[in-house]
C-alpha cells in the first residue's frame, strides 16, 4: 500500500464507497464480496510476494510430466513466485498492477499461472478465509489509519524457512480519527 500510493488511493475510495466514511461502523461479512479493487489489490501482493514461494511435491506413480520422464518417489519443487513473474505468463510481470486480476481486464493470465494457494486436491482449503481476513484486516487499519513507510526504498527484510516472512517492517503510523478509549 505504502510503495504504490496511486494504488492506495484506489483502495481507499472503494472502501469508502462500500462500506461508508464512518470507519467505527461495523463490516457486514457480505460487503467484503463488494470490495473487487481490494481483492485485486491483496491478489497482486500475494502475486509478488507469495507465502509459498515454492510447492514441493512427490511423484507417487511414475509419470510423464512437461514432456520428461518421472519416476516414482521423485520429488517436485514447483516454483512459485518464478510462474508468478514468468513472461510468458504475464504481461508486464515485474509492476504491481493489480487491475490484472479484475474479471474484465483483458491482463488476466491462465488460472494455472497463478497458485498462491496451491492448486489441485490440495488446493488450500483456508483461502475463502483467508482473503476474507485479508480484506478485512486491510479495511479496518486503513480507514482508521494514515500508514507510511518510515523508509520507502527499504528493501523488504524477510526469511523463508516452511513460510516466508516478514522479519521487520519500520513504519509511521497515526489514527485518522480520536479513538475512544
Ligand atoms: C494468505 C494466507 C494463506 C496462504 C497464502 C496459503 C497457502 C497455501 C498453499 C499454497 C497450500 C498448498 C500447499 C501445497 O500444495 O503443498 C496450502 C495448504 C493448506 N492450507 Fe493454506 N494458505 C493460507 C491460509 C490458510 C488458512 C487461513 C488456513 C486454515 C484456516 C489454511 C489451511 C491450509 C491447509 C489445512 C492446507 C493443506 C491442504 C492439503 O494438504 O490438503 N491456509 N495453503
């Protein structure tokens, strides 16, 4: 949100016009299935930084897979974040464009280019959930905050061990409104 404020003000407008401009009323459940720009948004984030940035996967049969041969008990790492950025997937893969994702965006790459959450029978079965945490946790801190990087060239410091993470995060942070208590 803070590297792509052009991005942020469209965030910031479709949570006014759908939840309204009093940001202490509460979030009806089927109002975040309005919130498309802020999907596409947390879309285009998990595009770039995914929490998997790789998949790892055992052949159980052998099998023949991208034209070679697989045996079985091979193991398959699927790389993630390299199909997220691949230009043949993607056009313009390096820029945070999360119009990309809107269903009359003519960007839209093939479903199987992007797999935040996996895909197939494993698909993870928390992500409803979790992109409806997302966009809520997204709706509550930026109607109730101004939020800023404190170092906006900062590279992002993060390590990978199952998951990746976000190890520090420097950022200014003050209430748009008196809250009470
Ligand atoms: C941004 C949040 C999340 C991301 C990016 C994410 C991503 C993923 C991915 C990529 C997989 C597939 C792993 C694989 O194929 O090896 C997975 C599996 C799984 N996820 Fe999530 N997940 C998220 C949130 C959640 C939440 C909130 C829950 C539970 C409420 C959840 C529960 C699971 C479970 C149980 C599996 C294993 C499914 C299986 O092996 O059949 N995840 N997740």
């Amino acid at each position: 949100m803070c590297k792509n404020p052009h991005e942020k003000v469209k965030v910031l407008k479709e949570l006014d016009e759908v939840l309204g401009s009093d940001p202490k009323k509460s979030i009806p459940f089927e109002s975040l299935d309005r919130l498309k720009y802020t999907e596409a948004f947390i879309k285009e984030v998990l595009r770039l930084n995914p929490v998997l940035p790789f998949l790892w996967k055992m052949a159980t049969n052998d099998d023949t897979l991208g034209g070679m041969k697989w045996k079985a008990g091979t193991s398959v790492f699927i790389n993630v974040y390299g199909t997220h950025t691949h230009p043949n997937n993607w056009e313009r893969p390096e820029e945070f464009i999360p119009a990309r994702h809107l269903e009359e965006h003519k960007m839209k790459a093939d479903r199987n280019a992007y797999i935040p959450f996996g895909g197939g029978p494993r698909l993870c079965p928390g992500k409803n959930f979790a992109m409806a945490t997302l966009k809520l946790l997204t709706a509550l801190l930026f109607r109730r905050f101004d939020i800023e990087l404190v170092d906006k060239n900062a590279p992002l410091k993060t390590s990978f061990t199952m998951v990746r993470h976000c190890e520090e995060l420097k950022v200014n942070i003050r209430p748009k409104i008196p809250i009470a208590g």
